[in-house]
C-alpha cells in the first residue's frame, strides 16, 4: 500500500499586534508629539490629536514588548503623568515604559 505525502503550506506567522492609547492632558499646549524608541525617537514623532478638554490622544499599534517613550509638549521634555514605570535614560532624566502585551 502506498502512503501519500501530504504537502502542507507554511502559514505566515505574524506577530500579534495591540492597539495602545497614549494620552496627555495639556489644555494650553498647541503641540504634543508622542517619541520611543518605537519611533526612532525624533526621526519619526507621532502628533497627538487635542480634544476640546485638553485632553491631547493617539493610538499606536505595537506587537508584544517594552517600550520606552516621552512627550514632547511645546518643546519641552515631559513624561507621561500616568506611568508609573520608568527607566533612566543617558541625559540624566527619566523615560516612561510601556508594555505591550
């Protein structure tokens, strides 16, 4: 009896990706730029959207990791009021880390 081979196509196994919201309240700034080493930092910035209560939002698609990042609100360095997490960085201050799960 012959036995037949059985030819299976490979799947394309992607990554698994989570939409994260990142978030800064800022009533009187009129610039909010979300930077990470997901970003490349300032070679790729992502601009926030302001709502009409201060409230500046984006949403990121990242797959499963750590993620170091900062606001750049008006030009100035801030970090995210609601981490809670941070690392240092090389210029003596602090990033935010978001993990993605």
């Amino acid at each position: 009896m012959k036995t037949k081979k059985i030819h299976r196509k490979p799947t394309a196994r992607s990554a698994p990706v989570r939409k994260e919201i990142f978030g800064f309240t800022a009533p009187e700034a009129t610039s909010v730029l979300l930077m990470g080493d997901f970003t490349n930092w300032q070679e790729n910035p992502i601009a926030l959207a302001k709502g009409p209560d201060g409230l500046w939002l984006t949403t990121v698609t990242l797959p499963p990791g750590e993620y170091a990042y900062r606001f750049l609100v008006d030009g100035e360095w801030r970090n995210d009021p609601a981490c809670c997490v941070r690392v240092p960085n090389p210029y003596g201050s602090e990033n935010c880390l978001r993990v993605a799960l």
